[in-house]
C-alpha cells in the first residue's frame, strides 16, 4: 500500500488477529462486517500472517492462520503463551519511541499510559530520566493556532505528485505528524473538498483573518490521495513480481484471476507523468493497456530520456 495504505491494514491487521482469537468459532462474514474486509482482502492478510514465527520454525514456533470451511481460525505459536522478557535496550528503544511519539501531541492517551507503566518498570525509582522531544517544522505553530482558531489561512503549495506550484485558501482542521512527516487536513476552497498537505512542501503561509466554521464532526485524519474530477485514469497490466504497486498507489483491481499472479488495475493520478514515470520504472513488469495522455508521456519521456543518453 502507500504508506497510508500500509499503516491502514496493519492497523486493521492487529485489531482482527487479537479479536478473532478471543472469539473462537468467529465466521468469515463476521470478521468481515466487524472490520471491513472482503473475503479476498481477508485471505490475503490470513496469509501474510500464516506461519510467521520466529527460528526454529517447528510447529510450536509458527503461527497459524486460515479459513476452515466458513470459520476463521488463528492459532498463535506456544512463545506468545509466555511474558515478553525485554532487554535493557529493547526496553528503552520503546520507551523512547513511545515518548517521540507522545512529543508530537497526537498520540492517544493509551500510548501514554503503556509508557509510563514500561518506564516505572525499567526505572522504578527515577525521576524523569529521559526526554524526547521531536523538533517541528516552522509552519506547525501557526497551523495549530489557524485550526484552534478556525481562521483561513492562504497557501502556496508545490504537490509531490505533479509538482505544480499553486495558491489556494485552506480551512485548516488538524495538524497530526505521521509516517515521517507533517501534516495539515482540512477544507481546500480551490479544489472544493477535503484535503491533506505535506507542511515541508508548503512555500508560505499567510493567515488571512477570515474565520469559518468548522464541521460538526471532524473526519478521521488519513493521509492518502484524492481522486478529482480532472483525474487521469488509465489501465495497466502487471507481473507478479509488479503486484506491489496495488498496494502502494492509488488503485482499481480490473482483473485479478490468479492469486498472486498477473493482476490488471485501473490507475488514478492527478497528472499523466506519474503513470509514465512508474511504467518506465517497471519496465517489461508492466504494460499499458490504455490511457492515451500517459502513453504520449511515457513516449515523451522515452525521447528525453534517450536524447540525454545521446547528448
């Protein structure tokens, strides 16, 4: 998946293993209602977990996870039967993670609380012994303070996708840190619609003392792409060894008859050079079936690409 999309289904992934464990005898249909899978999604991610394990790779050391007639069945490895003995660095790499992402300001009170009782374990007598504290990029404040206050606030943004460079009066909702970066989400009046930028490709921010009113139930925060009515779609072919790219990017699944083989997909980007750009970098691994703006690009790209060559 994108990144977005990874995060998304390990999260969905270690919600639905400890739950099915719990209820013994659960149904492919319940498991499928209660955390949104579709019975293709649902063998997949079984199958992912399907004999992890650690060395030794006997039967007490693997998991085991599988779809028997209608019930689903997860069965974990005998070392998850015992507590979890830490090292001392073990230990405080938690520790520390957990505070790096308790100092952002948008990790959940539980975070907070497995923290504090891992460190009154590993430092029974101590003060506070450790501090992290994760530096913010500039705009951070001020977006925090446009969402606190619900004040417009106008930006010049340069996208990742297309690198266009464009200006526009967001009403900011929210500033959370993920997968690496920061984040602002909220209503873009130029496109219309929700939105999320990347802080670090915002040029300049001006607050422009205009207030707004904010929805009645903010929307959960998820990094990931919208689709827009002026959207290029095209449809492509991949290898197996190209399946990756489902799961990275913004994608339809047109045909898809053998598991984990050849998969065609219906692809979305906001400009055609993103297509172009990826099945050159796939390579014999992929094919265009159709989309006539990304095959000028890919020509065009070829052309560039073999003149510099030449040059």
């Amino acid at each position: 998946m994108s990144s977005a999309r990874t995060a998304s289904r390990l999260n969905r992934l270690l919600g639905m293993l400890p739950w099915v464990i719990a209820h013994p005898g659960t149904t492919v249909d319940e498991v499928c209602t209660r955390f949104g899978y579709d019975r293709r999604s649902l063998v997949a991610d079984l199958n992912l977990v399907f004999v992890c394990g650690q060395p030794g790779y006997g039967p007490d050391d693997l998991m085991v996870a599988y779809i028997d007639d209608d019930e689903v069945v997860v069965e974990m490895a005998d070392y998850f039967s015992d507590p979890v003995q830490l090292t001392a660095p073990e230990a405080l790499g938690l520790i520390a993670s957990g505070m790096a992402m308790l100092s952002t300001g948008e990790a959940p009170e539980a975070l907070r609380r497995a923290v504090d009782k891992l460190a009154a374990v590993i430092f029974p007598e101590a003060g506070e012994v450790l501090a992290v504290d994760l530096p913010e990029p500039g705009m951070v404040g001020e977006l925090r303070r446009a969402a606190a206050d619900h004040e417009v606030v106008h930006l010049v943004y340069t996208a990742i996708a297309s690198d266009r460079t464009t200006e526009r009066d967001i009403e900011p909702w929210m500033v959370l840190s993920t997968l690496g970066n920061w984040y602002v989400t909220g209503f873009c009046r130029l496109a219309g619609d929700e939105r999320v930028f990347r802080i670090d490709r915002i040029r300049s921010l001006r607050p422009t003392g205009e207030r707004f009113e904010p929805p009645a139930e903010t929307p959960p925060p998820l990094v990931s792409y919208h689709r827009g009515d002026d959207d290029v779609v095209c449809e492509m072919t991949l290898s197996a060894r190209a399946r990756w790219v489902t799961d990275y990017y913004p994608v339809e699944i047109v045909e898809d008859t053998e598991e984990g083989g050849p998969v065609t997909i219906r692809f979305f980007a906001g400009d055609p050079s993103v297509a172009a750009r990826l099945l050159l970098r796939l390579g014999g691994e992929a094919k265009l079936v159709s989309g006539d703006e990304v095959a000028a690009e890919v020509a065009d790209l070829r052309r560039r690409i073999l003149a510099r060559y030449r040059g």
